[in-house]
C-alpha cells in the first residue's frame, strides 16, 4: 500500500514537472517578438506589461513555493516582491497595479533572468519527492501561469491597438481550411430539471468551481453557435447602441461615457468593418464569432435579438456532452474563427470566444476558500463581476474545461468576449 501510493505520488510529481517546464517554455515563446519597450508599456490599468506578467508568473513560484518550502532559498531580488505581487495582502506591500507601466527597469533581459534563476530553483525542488500540498501548489502555479498566458496576448493586443502603427504581434497562422460558414443559428432544447454542477475533485480546478452541488434548471433552448460579427453588424444598423430601451442602466451610462457605437476594436473603412487583431489591422471576418463586446453589450444584443444570456447552469449543463476541443490558443489562429459544418448540434463551446453569462460570480454552497495567501486567488472577487464560459482562442489547450468560471466585470471588453444566445421554453 505505501508503495504504491509512493509510486502514484511519484507519477503526478513526474507529470508536474512536464507541465512546468511545458507552461514556463510557452512563456518564452509568447515573449519571443517583443522589444523591451513593447514588453514594458501598459495600455490602460486593466491591462500589464508583458515584462509584468513574465515577472508576476515567476514571482508566484518564488513567493508561493521556494520561499516557503526550500529552507535555503535566496530571492533573485529583494525589491521584486514589491514590484510583482498583484493583489496577494497577505504576502505584502505591492506596486499600485496602474503603475506597472512605469518599470522601465528591469530591463526585460533581467526578468528573463529572474525566470531562469527560479526556473533552476524549482527544478532543483522538484528532483526530489515532495508533499501533496506542495504538489498541489506547484500545479495551480501552472495554471495560474497559463491564465497569465491569455492575459498576455489580450493585454499586448490591447497595447498595439493603441499605437497608430497598428502592429501586428505576430503573423498569425492561417492554413487552408475547410470552414464554410452556417447560414443562420438554431437553437437546441434542454429538459433542465436538478442537475449537478461544479467540479468534482477529478483533475485540477480552481477552487472557485466547487463544490459540486445541485442546481434546479428550468427548460430551456441555447443556440448553436454564438452570435457572429455580420449578426452584430445588423444590431449596429438597427441602431442597437442608439436605443436606450434594449440597455440595462448601467450598460447604457458606460456606452454613453465610452461613447460606445461597436464592438472594441472596430473600425468602418470605406463601408466595411476592419478590426484590430493579434495579426495586425484587418478586415472583420463576418462568419466569425464577435468579440470583444461588455456584457452590457451581449445583454442589449440578446434583448434586440428576442432572446436571452443563459444562465452559467444552463451553459454548463448544455456543455457536459461536447468534447473539450475547438479553437484555442494552440492552433495560432489567435482570432476567432467561422464555425465548421463538420460539427453537429452546439459549437464552438470550447474556444474562439469566452461566453458571458448572466450569472454574477458568486460562492457556491459550501464554498470556502483556501487557508494562506492563495485563499486570495478567487474568493475575493465575488462581488461585481459577472461568469464567462468556454474559453476563447487565446486559452491554453488543456487550461479550460466545463466547470471553467471565468469572470470580468460588466463593462469589461479587451477580452476575448462573446456570447451566445438562450431562450425559455
Ligand atoms: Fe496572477
């Protein structure tokens, strides 16, 4: 028995250091076309610097593990907790999250510094067998890594947005493909009934997605796909942002002071709509889910639309019999794509656009968060924001899943948000 718990503890242990390596390698290779000067400025207070989030990432290995759990372990640097802490008050003072933009220093050679130094660290802790506990830190640093990932790209799209040069990060990758467009959604009917929702301690979560309970669901239908730009187009026509009776209060005084008329990143040339992308400037693919849209968007579009957001039960139990696949940040597309006919019934669950639901992010029964400073993770942040499903093109392959919670406030749209419609039956 104690052996062959060894040899499982051992297995997991083996896996996790792939992984890490796998998470910190993917890293790099996001950093890879950036300058110094692209890796360090900051767009707007939601979004960080890429030197940031290279930092912040190793920082948490550092701070969450090394300091804690190998006795004689040196931080790289004294000041860089101050600088790279997020939002953790537990572990301490910490940079307002505003002025991350004004480190020029460290140069961006030195933060890959830093990561090869904790690199070296942890592999030398990871050598030898450690406990669940730290296991299990060890691989919710992977994951909070791989969210790191996607903020990222967003945040870096963001930042290019803004310049006039309108960059693009990378040549994205477009092979051939055999997508041709759907004419028109359907909608798919669902008994709904008491169904479990939330994880169940099989494979990782974060602690947000549990516990698993019961939730009653009334019938319902959800739509085949999301919602597509050339759908959007037609509630712009329509005078969709113009009409204040489509609008929640709040949704319509933020597109009154954003001055809010499209999508984020859109922009009309010559009749056509053209839309900033981690490809560079280019025209709107008009079969492609929309994105980049508040919720207080995706919420007038559903009231335009005669229909409704779901709920994150509806979206989670509709979702429990497609597979955990799509078009997620390892096919490099990097831009939401037209839905495939190959498909049947829901697509696009997985990947291309996060889905906002009209589920505001709240603890599940029973929810308690983590005893030390990773209790700060998620619990903290129930208040004000709202539930997104289903990852987006930018997500990690293997990082989102049919529980997955995401979660912005309202008003947020540099993500990779989208929507997809539901109805009562
Ligand atoms: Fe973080």
């Amino acid at each position: 028995m104690t052996t062959n718990l060894k040899l499982m503890v051992g297995d997991r242990q083996r896996e996790l250091v792939r992984l890490f390596t796998s998470v910190r390698r993917t890293t790099i290779d996001l950093g890879q076309p950036l300058t110094d000067a692209d890796a360090t400025a900051q767009s707007m207070p939601d979004a960080s610097p890429s030197k940031w989030h290279l930092a912040h990432t190793t920082w948490f290995f550092e701070s969450m593990l090394l300091e804690s759990h190998v006795p004689d372990y040196r931080v790289f640097d004294l000041h860089y907790s101050y600088l790279f802490n997020s939002y953790y008050e537990t572990v301490g003072e910490r940079l307002p999250r505003n002025q991350r933009g004004l480190l020029t220093r460290p140069k961006l050679q030195d933060v890959y510094a830093y990561r090869h130094y904790v690199d070296a660290a942890m592999s030398r802790m990871m050598e030898a067998p450690l406990p669940e506990q730290v296991l299990d830190l060890i691989e919710l640093g992977c994951h909070h890594e791989q969210q790191h990932q996607e903020l990222f790209l967003t945040d870096i799209l963001h930042l290019f947005s803004q310049n006039p040069l309108r960059p693009a990060y990378r040549a994205v990758h477009r092979k051939p493909s055999q997508v041709r467009p759907e004419p028109a959604q359907s909608f798919l009917r669902f008994d709904g009934g008491l169904v479990n929702v939330g994880h169940k301690d099989v494979g990782f979560a974060f602690d947000s997605e549990g516990p698993a309970h019961q939730r009653y669901v009334e019938p319902f239908q959800l739509a085949s796909k999301p919602v597509t730009n050339r759908e959007w187009i037609a509630f712009v026509a329509d005078g969709g942002y113009k009409n204040p009776l489509l609008w929640l209060s709040d949704g319509w005084a933020a597109a009154q002071t954003g001055n809010w008329s499209s999508p984020l990143y859109w922009e009309e040339q010559g009749g056509s709509y053209w839309s900033m992308s981690l490809g560079g400037f280019t025209p709107l693919d008009l079969d492609a889910p929309v994105a980049h849209v508040s919720l207080y968007e995706a919420d007038a579009f559903a009231r335009w639309a005669g229909a409704r957001l779901p709920t994150e039960f509806e979206w989670e139990l509709a979702s429990r019999e497609v597979r955990v696949r799509g078009n997620l940040a390892s096919t490099r597309h990097w831009r939401p794509r037209p839905a495939g006919d190959a498909e049947v019934g829901l697509k696009q669950m997985f990947g291309d656009v996060w889905e906002w639901t009209s589920s505001a992010f709240a603890p599940y029964p029973r929810f308690l968060p983590a005893k030390g400073a990773v209790g700060e993770y998620n619990g903290k942040f129930m208040a004000g924001q709202f539930v997104l499903r289903g990852g987006s093109c930018v997500t990690p392959a293997g990082h989102i899943r049919s529980t997955y919670r995401n979660f912005f406030p309202p008003d947020a749209r540099w993500q990779f948000s989208g929507l997809r419609l539901a109805k009562d039956i």
